[in-house]
C-alpha cells in the first residue's frame, strides 16, 4: 500500500500540531517516524487512522484519493494503528477483545490465527487471560496481533517496544519484516534512534508539526537526526546517576508474601534507603508492579509488614506519589484539563494569590508541555500526558514512585524529566521506578532490586553493575547469589 499524503494541516484551536505536511510512504518498506514530543507525530498517524479528521490536505492510497474521519473506514481500506494506549476492554479476555467486530466468515477461526500469530511473534500470550490483569506492553500485543488477524495493509504502530522484553522485541523486529516483504506498508514511530537504524527503511522528522527536510533513505547519521528532531536544542542535558547518598530508612518490610491474580512472591525482608533512586529490573510481569503498589499502600501483603517512616503501612499516604504506566486510566482524567487538574490536585498548596490557572500555566512552561491551560488532555500526545503527569507531583511528595517514567518521552524529554526528578532526590525525596530499559536504570538508580521466578533480590549497588551484568540477572544467570 502506497501512501502519499498532500498539504495536510491539522490545528485544536491554537495549537497547530501538523502544517502543510506532504510526504509519500512506499509499499513494502519499514518507515521510521521521529520527533520529539508534541511534534505532531501522533497526531499525523490518527488522521492516516480515521481518529481525527484533518482541517485540508488530501491522503490517496495507491494514487486514489480516500476520505477516511473514522476508525472504521480507515480499517475498511485496510489502515490499523497500536497506539501508545491500547483500546481495549479490560473485563474482557484476550480473545474476547480480538474477537470483538471481527468478522472472519469462511477464514480461520480466530482462535487459530490467534494462535498462530502468538506462536510467531513470539508474545506468549494467554487468550484466556482478562485485559485487565496483563501488562500495557503485552496489550500493545494483542493489537499488533489484531491488525495481523484483519489483514491490515498499513501498520501503523506508536512506540510499539514499549515494555516488552529483548527477546520481544527481536520477535516484533522479524515479523515487521516480513510484512513489509510481503508488500505491505509498515509506519513505525518512536524516540529510539537505534530502533530506527535497526528495522527501518527510511526516516522522517517532525519538529513543531512541520516536515523537517526530505524523506531520508537510511542509514541516516545519529547527529544528523538530532539535529533535526532538536534543532538548536541538540545538546542533551547531562545528568549523573549514583549521587545521592542514604538518609535514614523509609520502608521496612519484614517476611512480606505479595500475590495478585498472575504472580505471588516472598518472603521479602528488607529495607529501603531515604533519599536515594532505586531502580526495579526484571522481565515485564516479572512483580515489580505488584511491589510499586504495596509500597504506595495501595494493596497490601498477604503476610509480614511494610512499615513507612517508622509506621505501619495500612493505606495510601498524601505523601507518597504512585505514578502508574497506564496514563489514561489509572494517572490522569483525559477529559479534564491541567487547571482542573491542579484545582483537584493542588489547591490547597498554591502560593498565595496564585491561581490555578497560573499554576497550570506555571507547570506548562516549567515542564515544556505542548498544549494550552484548558485543552482536556487525552487530546496531548502520549509524550505530553506523561509530562503533565509528571508535573502535578506535589512539591511536598516524600516519595516517588513511577511506572515506566519516560514512557513515551524524546530524549531531550526524557533527560530534563531525570533532571526533576534528580532535583527531588537532592532535597530529600525517594524514588522508586521500573523501567523496561536497562540503560535507563543503570544510569540513574543508586540501588538496584531485581525480580526474577517469584523472588527478589537483596539490594545492589548500582555502582558495581554493568547494564550486560543485570540483564543477566534478569534473565536468572548467576540470581541465586543476589537473592535474599
């Protein structure tokens, strides 16, 4: 499927988030879409997906002009997104949600493909497993495996490495290639550059909803794209990692046994450092969320204790900040905007006379969040909402803690959010995070606890690990010796 895309603009009041972008997609390639947040990259592949209509501009397929303004006729003519934040319907099982609309009559049952595909890429998914208790990275699977099924001929697929595991993403890498060999269409964004000159064909550049130079054949020089996605803001911020010295002890946990409906583990007897970054390492589904949401008090252990700042705890604290992968549905309300946001939020911590509109204001210009004061934000980027998450931490948080903190983030993004949080840690909070990237938890934790089958380990020195020696352990080479 050839894809040529003509004059297109598309403004929410405004903020012009796609200008007069022409560019031409080819059949049988892997296309990489960079850019940072806010550049107009999600919203140029929703209009291509029929999720927003554009204000002009032609898009013609094969050289014939379609006109799509809906999901369901950009799928009609063989268009399929996976979005940063799969849609879904979580009481449903896995296959319930593939099955749902899709109408194979005379084909191979759903369950076959399914499982065919599964098998293929190499997802391990459970059909029989709810939405609801699997991980953002395996639903982004289960779209991917959707598209497959309805026979897509235009992937398009958003930050589609997002938590899933090395191995995964070898998996992922070998079946987009074979569609693109098969003369389909592949459009694949995201902030990792060496994703790009892994998988793809070609890359084009967004920066502030423009079409940044021509279509660039790749291999395409690291510098070059930089610059382009950046501009004058190339040089990255340089952060340190392994700075922050401990400050006492604020969780205790003694013999605690942590179970949900996928995992169970334990006994875990430990303490965490005040004041310090401590990184979480595993395979996705591995436990680490589970223990996020116990030390936020938000579930508690089978058995044992967790004591904070020397109390019991029973509940969730005002102090203690849990930040969760799933923005839409657990971390903001996509309907409300950042001032009725920091009206629920932070009303009673405004400095005196200040408004919340000015703190909303104040928040988009200390946290470079593309969009405006009343603008809801499920209509923000996936990188902008992460932002706007980010930013609505209480400066009187105690702790910190974070699913996937730059889920979704550019680089220059992703360094200046490490920075604030780098800044916390020095005036005494404690953070705690997961990440799928081991490069990112090596760079900036101060301690280390990895999760592997069930158990943890005590806790490392962040210092004495290489990102090769904690994939490792990850991966149940040489754990047993780490264990508790």
């Amino acid at each position: 499927m050839h894809i040529s895309i003509r004059n297109l603009r598309k403004a929410f009041g405004p903020v012009v988030a796609n200008n007069d972008i022409s560019v031409d997609f080819a059949a049988g390639q892997i296309h990489g879409i960079l850019g940072e947040n806010g550049a107009g990259k999600s919203t140029l592949m929703k209009i291509l997906a029929g999720m927003y209509s554009a204000d002009r501009g032609d898009i013609a397929i094969d050289g014939r002009i379609v006109l799509l303004g809906a999901p369901k006729r950009a799928l009609q003519v063989g268009i399929g997104m996976v979005g940063q934040d799969p849609l879904d319907i979580p009481v449903f099982t896995i296959l319930e949600n593939i099955s749902a609309g899709i109408r194979l009559a005379g084909q191979i049952p759903v369950a076959e493909s399914f499982d065919h595909w599964n098998s293929v890429l190499g997802f391990e998914l459970d059909p029989r497993a709810h939405i609801g208790h699997i991980t953002v990275g395996q639903r982004q699977q289960v779209e991917i495996i959707r598209l497959l099924i309805t026979g897509s001929q235009l992937f398009i697929l958003d930050e589609p490495t997002t938590g899933i595991t090395a191995a995964q993403i070898d998996a992922l890498f070998v079946a987009l290639r074979t569609i693109a060999n098969a003369g389909k269409t592949v459009l694949f964004v995201t902030h990792k550059l060496d994703e790009v000159a892994t998988l793809c064909d070609t890359v084009s550049v967004l920066r502030g909803g423009i079409l940044v130079g021509e279509q660039a054949q790749m291999p395409v020089p690291r510098e070059q794209i930089l610059q382009a996605m950046f501009g004058e803001r190339n040089a990255l911020i340089a952060t340190q990692s392994g700075q922050h010295h401990p400050n006492g002890t604020v969780w205790k946990l003694t013999d605690v046994f942590m179970h949900d409906a996928q995992i169970a583990f334990g006994p875990i007897t430990t303490t965490i450092a005040a004041g310090q970054i401590v990184g979480l390492a595993g395979l996705e589904g591995s436990g680490q969320t589970l223990f996020l949401r116990h030390l936020a008090g938000m579930q508690l252990p089978h058995s044992g204790s967790i004591v904070f700042a020397d109390t019991p705890l029973r509940a969730p604290r005002y102090d203690n900040v849990f930040l969760p992968a799933d923005r839409l549905h657990e971390g903001i309300i996509p309907s409300m905007n950042l001032v009725e946001h920091v009206q629920l939020l932070h009303r009673h911590l405004l400095a005196t006379g200040q408004t919340s509109r000015e703190k909303a204001i104040q928040l988009i210009a200390d946290y470079n969040i593309k969009a405006t004061p009343d603008m809801p934000l499920q209509l923000l980027s996936g990188g902008n909402q992460q932002r706007a998450m980010l930013a609505l931490i209480p400066d009187t948080a105690r702790v910190i803690l974070l699913e996937h903190p730059t889920r979704g983030l550019d680089a220059y993004s992703a360094e200046a959010i490490w920075q604030r949080l780098q800044e916390r840690c020095a005036r005494g909070a404690t953070v705690v995070f997961f990440s799928a990237d081991l490069e990112e938890v090596i760079r900036y934790s101060d301690a280390v606890l990895v999760f592997f089958g069930g158990s943890v380990s005590r806790v490392l020195d962040c210092d004495a690990l290489s990102e090769q020696a904690l994939a490792r352990l990850i991966g149940g080479v040489g754990f047993a010796e780490v264990a508790q």
